[in-house]
C-alpha cells in the first residue's frame, strides 16, 4: 500500500517537473524537493524548486515561481489524488500547494478502511535488513542500556516490516571468550564457599549477589560427575557452559516480558565449532588482506579507513575479539541478510572503522553495514540520579526496571529520544497516573475515544452505522482538519521513521495526535451534537484512536480502552 501522502507527494512533483518542461527548463525529476511546511499555515505541501531553478534559468526566484504556478494552473495532479484548492507564492520563491478538503476526508477513509493495517506501506518492498542488538556478555542480568537498545532494535524491525522489508531480530551470545571464563571461575569460587571451602573469586571476575543465587541453584539440583572430578580444567569448562547457559535462559525470560521475540539467539561458539573463523581468516587471506609480524596475524585494517591495521590471531594462536565477530557478520551475509545494522553501545565506538574494513575487505559493500550507538541512560529517582556498579553487583537491572516502571513506560521513555542523545530516564514521572506522563498521556487519548464510542452505544447509537453514513464534509472545524492532516500524515512517517532509523518519530506523532484529540474533545461536543456531525465526529474519534492503536503497537506498548 502506497500512502496516500506518498501518492499526493509524486503527483505533486509530476506536476512541477511538466510545468518545468513546459517553460523550456530543465531539472531532473528526482531532484524536486516537496515536502511538509512545518508552519502549518504555510500550506499542505512546499516546493523549493524554483529557488533551485534560479541560477541554471537565471531569473528571480518568485519570477520563476510565478511561472511554475501558472503553467500547473494549466495542467494541476491528478485530482483523484491531490485535489487542489489554491497555489500560493512566498518568501523567496516558495510554491506552497493547498488541497480541497476531499483530501484530507480521503484519509479518514483510509484509516477506517484499512483498520490495523494503517500505516503498512510498500515503500521499502524488496530489502532486507538484520538488526543485531543487547548481544550482552552472558556474564550477568542484562542492565538499562540493554533495555534501551532492545526497544529501539525491536521498533526498528518493526517499522521497516511496516515499510515492506523483511526484518530480522538477532541476539548474539559471546559464550566463546574471556569474560565467558571468568564467570566459569567466578561461580566455581562461590559454589565452593558454598560447600565450606576456602575460594577468592577472580579480581577480575564477577562479584554481584545473582552469582550466590546461581550457585546455590547448582548445588540444589543433581551435582554433575564432572564437579567431584580431579580435572580441574574440564571443571572450569563445564562450569562456565552451565553458567552461561543459566544467564541466557533467564535473559530470555526477561525480553519476553519486555514484549520482544528474537528471530535468531546466534552462538559464537557455533562458528569456531563450524570452522566459521578459519574459514573468513582465509577468505581474507586470500584477498591479500593479512600478513604475519611478530608471530601474531595480522588484517590490513589501514587499507579500508581504519586508524591502524589489526591482530586477528595472538602469537599463541589465539584469536583475538575481531577475528569471531568479522566471521559472525560474514555468516550474516551469507544466509541472505542485505543489509545488517548492529546496535552498540557507546564504549564499542572505536570499533566500527574496524569491522567496517573488513567487510569491505570480504567484498560488502560499505553501505550495507552500519553500527547505531545506543547512548548512556541516567535513572532518576527525586531529582538524582540513582547509581549503578556491575562489578559491585550493584547494577539496576532490566527485570527490575521493568517490575518498577512496567513494559509501557519503559518501552515509551526510551523511544522518546534519539538513539544518539543521552537519555535522563525519571522514574517517578514513568510511573504517575496523570497527564504529565508522555505514556499515560497518549494512552489515554485512546481511552477516552474508547469511552466516547462506548457512550455512542449506550445512547442507543451504533457506531459502526453512523460511521458507514457519515458525512465527512462536516468536518470543517480547525481542530478537525487538523486531526485529519495527522492521520493523513501517519503512514508517511512510518516508511520515514523506517528509512532514517528514527524510532522516536513515531511517539512524537502520536503525542502530538493525542494532544490535537484532547484539544478537540475539550471543545467540541460529539455525541448529542446535530446528527450528521455526530456522525462525522464519530468517524473521526475512529479514525483517530486506530492511529493511536497502530502506533502503540509499532512501539511494543499496550492501547486500553479504559484508565
């Protein structure tokens, strides 16, 4: 489904681009800007295109704007699709277009049609994208950073299915690497004291309280062989699988809580178990993209924009971090992913020149990967803010976030902000009932419309028959045409959202719709007004609370039809 602001959008620019053709200029199609005046008073639709025109034509902008104009005049979009009412001239050369009002009621019309279906469009039809986030150490409890890429990952995917693109949602473990190790050695340490042994856990392990819970989950259950065995190796190594295992299955637990499925939870064991990394170590090596020096194995990094070339095998024969993830992005490729946006967090900046470099040097195009770094979050609790220390085990953790402030709040707060900007989440506004709250204020627009249809009801009305028999032309106040104009605007912002990687356009606009509706609703009675506009206003508190439902559901958050 192509959306109607899309369809308004390319008529629009046809217009201008015959109009330019006809005066005897010349400016590629594709190169016409027409796009939404923030001003609403500036009109439906603005062009800048006799601004451009102006230095190839060599003439005044508004003179070229006062010939684009007439010669449009002669041959207007489509009406069909873009209705136009007026034409107006401003600034230094602005071509502002102004639609009848069948437009922006042809919204209406689409929204109600199409139901749960509004704001689907095929404008990225075809693609494919894999997004990779959290991807936490399976060391401990995932924290608030976690909890952020996880909303911001999972409405990603969910607005580029919206836009027609095949979407994946990936989790990747590190059970291959060091950190793996320590907490194998960690647990070990807190399972002996557990049995009246003398253990000091690794200065360098994990110290929190849920590595105590963990051990005396392993001693509750039937001790394995391997535990009492004299090889202290296979102990160690055994340890650290169950251990990490434990803290998979509990972070699995808590993203289904969160609302998010992960299509794929990928193992990096799985690749040095396949023979993955060898393999991508000689695809390099056979691009010429590795040579030896001081015993260690080195990638040509420098050659494709990265600050210096790096070791991808130690003088030990042991793989370093890069080697692994460089094969995990390769497999990606290779089961069909055309694009892969990974999310990070703001201490993994420094490597994405160098992951880019060998991608590229695998042959990917540079442009198909590209890293989000999802920034720090402050948690704040009377004005402060409320400290965190992993290594201490005094971390604020997801499932405690999440028991606190509820999936909602949390999915929506960190969805407010661009993904680049540090976020101040305050608690105590996260969990107040009143409209202060963004959360609570968007879903209770969508409560009350529930409350005005269910009072349509019990007036004896049916709302859905009042809705096939209303009359939109009705519908000429300010505050109508200007709700109209955001569910018109609504789909269109779904594909932009999708393309620019900007989740938090989408809570914008539905805070925005929220406080149009409750303007409108403080203004203007719907029920018991005259009947045909009852029957118009009906149809658009509908139209409106569908929007609402839609967006919630691209965010992961809940619309009630009662608070």
């Amino acid at each position: 489904m192509t959306p109607l602001i899309d369809r308004t959008v390319a008529a629009v620019r046809s217009a201008i681009s015959g109009a330019i053709s006809a005066a005897g200029w010349s400016l590629d199609e594709g190169s016409i800007v027409v796009e939404t005046p923030r001003d609403p008073s500036h009109g439906d639709l603005a062009t800048t295109a006799a601004l451009v025109l102006a230095k190839e034509v060599g003439k005044n902008p508004r003179e070229i704007a006062e010939t684009l104009q007439a010669r449009i005049g002669e041959s207007p979009p489509a009406a069909d699709v873009a209705p136009l009412s007026s034409m107006e001239i401003a600034g230094p050369g602005f071509l502002n277009f102004r639609f009848a009002g069948s437009w922006l009621e042809g919204g209406l019309v689409e929204t109600l049609e199409q139901g749960g279906e509004y704001g689907q469009n095929d404008r990225l039809a075809g693609r494919s994208i894999l997004f990779e986030f959290i991807s936490a150490n399976p060391t401990g409890p995932l924290n608030v950073v976690s909890a952020r890429a996880a909303a911001i990952g999972d409405t990603l995917a969910a607005l580029w299915q919206a836009a027609g693109a095949r979407a994946g949602r990936e989790y990747y473990i590190n059970d291959a690497g060091r950190q793996v190790r320590l907490l194998g050695e960690s647990l070990e340490a807190r399972v002996l004291q557990l049995q009246g042994e003398e253990a000091v856990v690794p200065e360098q392990g994990y110290h929190g309280d849920y590595l105590v819970e963990m051990a005396e989950q392993f001693l509750s259950g039937e001790v394995p062989a391997w535990w009492g065995g004299s090889d202290r190796e296979k102990r160690t190594e055994e340890l650290s699988r169950w251990a990490t295992d434990q803290v998979v299955a509990v972070q699995k637990e808590i993203v289904e809580i969160f609302g998010l499925h992960f299509d794929t939870w990928f193992r990096e064991s799985s690749l040095h178990e396949s023979g993955a990394v060898e393999e991508t170590l000689e695809d390099l090596r056979s691009r010429g993209h590795i040579y030896e020096s001081e015993g260690a194995v080195w990638f040509r990094s420098s050659d494709f924009g990265d600050e210096k070339d790096r070791v991808l095998v130690t003088g030990d024969g042991r793989p370093t971090y890069l080697l692994p993830d460089v094969a995990y992005h390769r497999d990606k490729y290779a089961r069909g992913w055309e694009t892969l946006i990974d999310l990070w967090g703001p201490d993994h900046h420094g490597y994405i020149a160098r992951m880019s470099a060998a991608l590229e040097a695998l042959g990917h195009d540079r442009e198909a990967f590209d890293v989000m770094i999802v920034q720090q979050v402050n948690l704040l609790r009377g004005g402060e803010i409320v400290k965190m220390s992993k290594r201490a085990g005094r971390l604020i953790e997801m499932e405690e976030l999440l028991e606190e402030v509820g999936r909602d709040a949390t999915r929506f707060f960190f969805l407010m902000r661009g993904t680049s900007t540090h976020l101040d989440f305050d608690l105590d506004l996260a969990v107040s009932a009143n409209e202060e709250n963004p959360v609570y204020y968007v879903q209770y627009a969508h409560a009350r419309i529930s409350s005005v249809l269910e009072h349509a009801r019990s007036e004896g009305l049916d709302p859905d028959a009042e809705l096939a028999g209303a009359d939109l032309t009705r519908l000429i106040e300010a505050e109508e045409r200007g709700l109209m104009r955001l569910l018109v605007d609504y789909p269109g912002l779904v594909a932009d959202a999708a393309e620019t990687f900007e989740p938090h356009r989408i809570p914008a606009h539905l805070r925005q719709l929220s406080a149009a509706f409750h303007h409108f609703y403080h203004n203007h009675r719907v029920v018991g007004s005259e009947p045909a506009v009852q029957a118009a206003r009906l149809a658009l508190c509908a139209g409106v609370r569908q929007v609402l439902a839609n967006g919630l559901a691209l965010l992961g958050v809940e619309a009630p039809d009662r608070m």
